[in-house]
C-alpha cells in the first residue's frame, strides 16, 4: 500500500510539474537544497521555504540526488518534490543506506545477517506554509512558518531479523514545525525546527522500541544558519538532536552503549551556478551509529549533493 501510494504520488508530482513549471523564480538559494527526505531546507533539516522556484501563482518542480560517505557507512538518496504556488509542497524521497557493518550482529546472535545488506526507506513528505514570507517579511521580524509531515517506511531485508529483536516497526510518521527568518541586508538565514518523532537514525533502524527502550514520541529541536557569501554562494551549519531511544535497550542486553544513537550535525557550502541548479557540499558528524559494530567509531565524512529547480 505505501509503495503504490509513493509510485502514485510520483507520478503526481511529475504530471503536475509537467503541467506548469515557474518561469521567474525565488532569490538564489533562498528556497534553499533538498535535505535528505526530499523537502526543501538544508541537507539535514527542512526549512519553512516551499521548495523549487515558484512564486505566488506558480507551481514548480525540483529533483535532486545526494551522496553521504562515513567511516564505515554510505547513503546514497534521490527524490522529486513539487511547489504549489509558494504555499504547499510535496516530496517523495527513497534512500539506500548500505549496512554492512551489522553483519557483525551475527556474532552477537543468530540474526542471520546477509553480507553487503542495504536498507532502503521510502519518505512520503507534505509542508504547508502556514504564516509570513521570508523574502516579503525581510525587514521585519516576523519568520516564515510551516507545518510538515514525514511518513518513512523502511525495507530492512536480512536486517529484519534484528528490527524483530529491537521491537522496532518499519513505518513511522515525524511531524515538524519550521519557522525560518531570512536577514536580506545582512545576508543571513536562520532557521529552527522543533521535531516530533520516533524514529530511530531518521527511521533506518525502525521505529520505537520494546522496553526498556524509549518506545514513544519525542520533541527533538534542529537548527540551521546560512550566510551568504556573494549571490550563488552560500556557507553555514546544521545541528540535528536525535531522541536516542535504543540505548537502554541495547544496555539491558548487555551491549553496553552499542545501539547508542548521537545528534548530526555538519558545515557546508552550496553553489548556485544557475537559477535552475545547485550543489551541496558538507562535512557532516553523525556521530556513532551502532557504535557496538564500529568499535564506537564517530561517523565522520562527506556530504554531497545535487538539485535541479524549475
């Protein structure tokens, strides 16, 4: 059912970007990038801009594959979103997390992990833009706002043997509220996002827990600011906090801090040679995933993607 309804939206998203592309456009890298689960924002979390270049009375489309690489994991994602007329939009983003450390998990238990297993999730998004206007409201204090919605579904393959241990389902749905304030004369964007979620590494490794780990929601804040160096160049920094919910459970079965969950953040720099394209690239800390397979290695590494907009 979730994959027809991603396959439908799709589909949606592509007729109706067809149908009506935005020919003027946003203020360069003001909608700004498309962050892992395909809305608009930086790379780690959604701003309240509506993705794409269109304006009032417009609708556009954009699209956008991206490449993180760490110590001992890679991700790689891709997605579409469309821009109803700068007030609502919809995304559908698919993500391949490759997970090959946790054959590892063989030797703790029989969970019959496959070498070289990826994990792919699909992330169905809606935001709606509920007050202000970044660019209209420069010189006031009031930010622009927006409600959204994340549904992810996850297809762990041979890893579902450790989703049954950990008592974690493989759908979930994050609410988010963004409220983003852009600073034209001091050519500065701040953003904060307060999270409700359950999910676990942004929903790769499931959602909740069985007890004692946390198995309920959590408000987890988020925080991006953006300075723009010259028109098509701008640097800045994301902090992510993540609710941590497998920990007490991975320590109740005597794997210590091993499923211990660390706040993301990164520094980057995104280039807009054109209206119409942009780059993205980051230095990103994810801090430990499954420190219990990596030696507690953090997870450092690169952060790079490409966005087309119309």
């Amino acid at each position: 059912m979730a994959r027809a309804l991603a396959l439908g939206l799709g589909i949606g998203l592509v007729a109706v970007a067809g149908a009506a592309r935005a020919d003027t456009g946003k203020l360069l890298l003001t909608g700004g990038v498309s962050t892992i689960a395909g809305s608009a924002g930086g790379g780690l979390t959604p701003w309240a801009v509506i993705g794409s270049n269109a304006t009032q009375g417009e609708v556009g489309f954009s699209g956008y594959a991206t490449r993180v690489g760490t110590q001992d994991y890679s991700l790689t994602g891709y997605g579409v979103a469309v821009g109803l007329y700068d007030r609502v939009e919809l995304s559908l983003a698919r993500q391949d997390f490759d997970a090959s450390p946790a054959l590892a998990l063989n030797g703790v238990a029989a969970f019959g992990v496959t070498p070289g297993q990826h994990i792919k999730m699909d992330v169905v998004g809606l935001k709606v833009k509920v007050a202000g206007d970044a660019v209209l409201d420069a010189d006031t204090w009031m930010p622009q706002i927006a409600v959204g919605i994340e549904h992810k579904r996850a297809s762990p393959g041979s890893i579902q043997s450790v989703y049954n241990f950990l008592g974690v389902k493989d759908s979930g749905t994050d609410l988010y509220v963004s409220a983003t304030k852009l600073f034209l004369a001091q050519s500065l964007l701040v953003n904060a996002t307060l999270r409700s979620t359950n999910a676990n590494q942004n929903g790769l490794l499931g959602f909740g827990s069985a007890a004692p780990g946390k198995n309920g929601r959590s408000l987890q804040p988020e925080f991006s600011v953006a300075y723009l160096v010259s028109k098509n160049v701008a640097v800045g920094a994301e902090y992510r906090f993540k609710p941590n919910d497998l920990q007490a459970l991975g320590a109740s079965a005597g794997l210590g801090a091993g499923l211990r969950e660390d706040d993301w953040k990164d520094l980057f720099v995104a280039w807009a040679p054109s209206k119409h394209l942009s780059f993205t690239l980051a230095y990103v800390d994810l801090g430990r995933i499954v420190p219990g397979v990596t030696q507690g290695r953090r997870q450092t590494g690169y952060y790079l993607s490409a966005q087309a907009a119309f």
